[in-house]
C-alpha cells in the first residue's frame, strides 16, 4: 500500500469516530426543547383534538359561588377553542363528546389515535380543598421524547391564559407520574403517549375559589379563554390565518373559517356582506364563517363605492372516522371480561366538523377473548369505518366502583358549532393582516415555573383516603347524583396500578361541606386527580424539576465523558496505526539490510575464489616451464 493512501484511511477513520463521538454528545447534552411528535392527516393538516371533560351525567366540580357544573365550563371553553382554531389554515380540530355525552378517559385519548392527531387537550376547571387556591394550571408528560413538547404547549397555554386574565397555579405547569416514574398518571395522558400523541391537561381555574368562579361564569370570559387557549396552539404549531382575496373561491367543512382580506386596501370604511348567510356567514371584520352546504358569493365595499366579490362553497358534512371505548376498560379475572355487554360500550362517529356523536346501533364489535391477559385490542366498525377498542385482563389491579348509567346520554344531541367572535384580549388580535394572526406585541410576563412548596396544612383528608362519590347536577339531588356519577375505570400504565378517572372530578375535604351538603371527590384506587391533589403534584412538581436539573447535570457530564472516550478512542487507533507503521517500516529496512548484506556475502565468495584460482595458475607455471 501506498504511504498516501495509508494515511488517508487513517485520518478518515479518525474524524469518523471523533465525529461520532462529538455528535453523541450533543445529542445527549442538549434538551431536545423542539422536539414534536407529528402524525399529520393525508392533506398535511396539523390534527388538534379538544376533549371538553366529564359530560353526561358526569357534572364534573361544582361551584358554590354561582352554581355552575365543571363540564358546561369545559363546554363553553372547548366550543369557543375550536371556533378560534379553526380560523386558522394548516389544522383540523376535532372534540371528543357532544354536550350530553360522557367518555371513557381511554377512549378521549383513543380518539386522537382514530383521527392521527398531533396533540390532545383535555380541557378543565380546577377544585381544591383550600378555596384560596386558584389559577391556571397544565398538566404535562413525563416520557420520553414527549416530556419537552407538552411542556412547551402547556407554558404556551399558561402564557395566554394569562394574558386573558386568568392567574397562574404552580407557574402553570405540572406534570404527575404513575408507580413507574417513566410513565404518566392520568389516563388520558398515559393512553396518549402510548398512541404516539403529546397529551396534556389544562385546567383553566378553581371551582372551589370565588374570584375563579365568577371569572369563568361569565360567558365572555369563556369566549376569552377559548380564543387564548386556540392563539396558543397556533402559535405552538406556527400557523397562520386562513385568508382569501378578490376573485378568488375557496371550499371549507361547516364551522371553518376564512378571512376575506381585499387586494386594494383603502382607507375608510368597508363592509362586507353574503348573499347567503345560511351558508357563508361574514362577520364585520371579514371573516368568512361556513355554515351549511352550499355556495354564497361574499362582497366588500368601501365608502368610495370600490368593491370586489370572491365565492365561499360550504361542504356537506361526512363521516370520516370512529372511536370507541367502554367503562371498565381493566378487568381482574376472564369471567368479568365474558360478562361484558357490548351496548354499553360507546362508539363514537366523527364528522367532517370536528363533531362527534354518540351511536345506540348500526355499529358492529370483533370478538372479545376473556382469556388474553394484558391490553386487548377489539375491532369496532361502523359506516365503513374502524377502530380498536382496548380491554387489559390485570388479575393484580385494583378495580373501584363505577356507574352503569355513565356511557347514557342525558338528552338531545348538542351541536358545538358557534361563530368565531372578535375578543380582545391582551397580545391577541383577530386581525388577519399579520403574519401569525396576532400582533406581535411584549408577550405576558411569565412566571418562573419552578413551584412553590405548598403549606402541609392544605393537604386535604381526601388525598391520602380512597374516595368515590358523586358531583351534584342542576337538575339531580345530591343522592341521585352520587349514585349516577360515581367512577372509576382503566389503570393508566400496563402492570401500573392507577385506576382511570376523569381528570378533573372535584376535590375537598372529607369532612368539609358546602350549603349544608356534603361535597364528595372522585378518586383512584393510588391517588387523587389533578384538581384534588394540589399538595402532592406541587411536591411531584418540585421533585420533578430537582430531577429535571440532575438529570441535565449528569447529561452534560455524561456528554464530556462520552466526548473524552471518543478522543482516547481515537488517539487509541492513531497510536496503534502508527506503532503499526512503524513496525512495517522496520521490517522493511531489516529486509533491505539483509539482502545488502547478502549481496555482500555473494560478493566476497566470488572475490576469494578467483584470487585461489590465480594462486593455483601461478604455482603450476614453473612446472610448466620445467617440461
């Protein structure tokens, strides 16, 4: 081999390995802070799944103050989100119930695996013992690869909640682990993850706390906080208003909506109008709303008589997929698996507008095999569509009571369709004219997310016993409710003992009492959820984040030494190549030296043979001579 081409192979294989090695170090030194977990729909759409909590007979917390139910504010919440989110292009929003209707956890998160959602977000409002508490507070994961993205969604949220007037619980940001430190302890985060989608918790205020309930009661505070919860996962999705312009058509699904922005802006007055608002709605700023099937032609005109037109089709509802789930979804022996009835299971149809129905029939249920031990999926079909359904077999879990009643709606289908209205809220603009579709204005001042130790005199009773009792509805007596509203379903983790509860049942006291009645909490058979467990998720919070520093202290130190072994490995294979070279080179020289040294040899011999052949001649010549 040629000296050149040696040394080529050699600082070839020295750069690889030091390269290697340098990049292994950074990897592991730096947080991946931009990490997402995409799963886009065939047209490229970033796919948002609004879960409104509870529902149905499951009124959720109960406010004192002003009597409101925990899932009509989720509903208000999650029907102003959607209604903001979706005037943005790039996205599909989907929710997980109708007004009436109840869902398993599991299923919340399964219906993000039915659509290929990029985040679930479960939306609440909080309850506590200690009725100071308040603010808002997201729950995010602990997992790998999804612990940055949730995190950095749940700060977003916690930012324009803000910004809308809420305070913040915690620094607005939390996150709980299950017996697995790896793993999540809330279900629908936990199925999430396990479905390959960022999940997280938000809840927005504290029933149990009086300014946060008369905040929320007001509808325009629930219009505020739905737009601030949409702007902040646009932002955290880059995306941008949807716009349309002069001469132009464009098709949207009902409740999308456009912004209809004129090519030659003038100053002065403009209106716009639709020639048929039952199918384009046109606000007075010029957003376009779809309404019902059809096709309407929207103009603007300004003062000076200028005008132009641009056509807006709305497109029929479908179909366009379905998800599933049932209560219990844990099972400790064969039989209760063999025993299940397939009619309380909820199958739910999801439509083109993000909505979701409830089915009573017209679907069909693959075989369940009560002897599978672990997580089972089942097939369910209906109208062409499929889905799985998970049962787990767990002989060691722990399986609380439940409500037969709770998969049963409680009344006429409730559409979630509302129109976009304009809100002001501090650092949010509806303008269309901006790049992102707010102003880029100072952004609200965030707090350090570190939390703060909570007195230990607000942990309440309920958080270190097993709880299981009913919210209190409008219409129910506190008797009735108890008994419709009780729950407790699938364990969070596979051989993790953590019941399924919905994550924002209300938490007090256990001998605490509101209006003379006896306020119960909902829990699991391991702990309490995150709107009655303030104390131990600040303590798993602090812990979490001393965890958060060691575990980036010992990256960094893990990275120096993984750096230092790739240059010892390459100084190794330098030296051991040179000691290598060096050996070659030598044995090249005594192979030169040999033959030298036998050349030389030859060449004596020669040289004493032909001096004994002239001694020989000499010393015949005189008898030569004699004869």
């Amino acid at each position: 081999m040629r000296k050149g081409g040696f040394f080529r192979i050699c600082s070839r294989v020295m750069t690889f390995i030091l390269m290697a090695g340098l990049a292994m170090g950074v990897m592991t030194a730096v947080p991946d802070n931009a990490a997402t977990v995409y799963a886009k729909d065939g047209n490229g759409d970033v796919v948002v799944v609004i879960d409104p909590g509870h529902g149905g007979y499951d009124g959720g917390a109960h406010s004192a103050t002003t009597g409101d139910n925990e899932s009509d504010l989720n509903w208000g919440i999650a029907k102003y989100m959607k209604a903001e989110l979706e005037t943005y292009a790039g996205v599909r929003v989907y929710v997980t119930r109708a007004n009436n209707e109840w869902n398993t956890n599991t299923g919340r998160a399964h219906m993000g695996k039915s659509v290929g959602a990029d985040a679930v977000i479960s939306i609440h409002n909080n309850s506590s013992g200690n009725t100071g508490t308040n603010g808002f507070v997201a729950y995010g994961s602990v997992v790998d690869g999804y612990s940055e993205p949730t995190k950095n969604l749940c700060l977003n949220m916690a930012r324009y909640a803000q910004a809308a007037g809420l305070g913040l619980f915690s620094g607005g940001y939390l996150t709980r682990t299950g017996t697995n430190p790896a793993e999540d302890f809330y279900t629908v985060i936990d199925e999430g993850t396990k479905s390959g989608i960022p999940t997280i918790i938000a809840e927005h205020s504290f029933m149990t706390n009086a300014s946060d309930s008369y905040f929320m009661h007001e509808k325009e505070n629930q219009r505020k906080v739905g737009v601030a919860d949409a702007t902040a996962v646009a932002e955290y999705f880059g995306l941008s208003k949807r716009t349309i312009s002069d001469g132009q058509s464009i098709e949207l699904d009902r409740s999308y909506s456009a912004y209809f922005v004129p090519s030659n802006q003038k100053d002065g007055g403009v209106s716009f109008s639709s020639s048929d608002e039952n199918v384009a709605h046109v606000r007075s700023d010029g957003l376009i709303t779809a309404v019902n099937a059809g096709t309407a032609t929207v103009t603007y005109t300004y003062a000076d008589g200028t005008s132009g037109s641009c056509t807006f089709t709305t497109k029929p509802v479908v179909q366009v997929g379905v998800s599933a789930g049932i209560n219990p979804t844990v099972y400790r022996t064969s039989d209760e698996i063999a025993a299940i009835d397939k009619s309380t299971i909820i199958v739910k149809a999801i439509y083109s507008d993000g909505t979701s129905r409830q089915q009573s029939s017209g679907y069909n249920v693959g075989d369940i095999d009560p002897y599978y031990e672990g997580r089972q999926y089942v097939s369910i079909t209906h109208n062409g569509f499929s889905a799985s359904l998970l049962i787990r077999l767990d002989t060691t879990a722990e399986i609380g009571t439940y409500s037969k009643y709770l998969y049963q709606t409680t009344g006429e289908y409730a559409d979630i369709f509302t129109y976009p209205e304009l809100v002001s809220i501090e650092g949010v603009s509806g303008s269309p004219y901006t790049s992102n579709g707010f102003e880029n204005e100072p952004k609200p001042t965030q707090p350090e997310t570190t939390t703060q130790a909570q007195p230990t005199e607000q942990t309440t009773a309920a958080e270190t016993a097993e709880t299981t009792a009913a919210q209190d509805t409008a219409e129910e007596t506190a008797e009735t409710a108890t008994e419709l509203v009780t729950e407790a379903q699938d364990t969070t983790v596979e051989g993790e003992v953590t019941q399924e509860t919905d994550e924002t049942a209300s938490t007090v006291d256990a001998t605490q009492t509101v209006s003379g009645s006896t306020t119960a909490a909902d829990t699991t058979a391991v702990s309490t959820s995150p709107d009655k467990s303030e104390t131990t998720a600040q303590a798993t919070a602090t812990d979490t984040t001393k965890g958060n520093k060691e575990k980036k202290s010992m990256d960094w130190i893990i990275a120096v030494l993984i750096v230092l072994i790739a240059l010892m490995a390459a100084l190794i294979v330098f030296a051991a190549m040179s000691i290598k070279k060096n050996n070659r080179y030598n044995r090249r020289l005594e192979q030169r030296e040999r033959r030298r040294r036998e050349e030389l040899g030859e060449d004596e011999t020669r040289n004493e043979g032909s001096r004994s052949g002239s001694k020989r001649i000499n010393e015949d010549e005189p008898k030569r001579r004699k004869r």
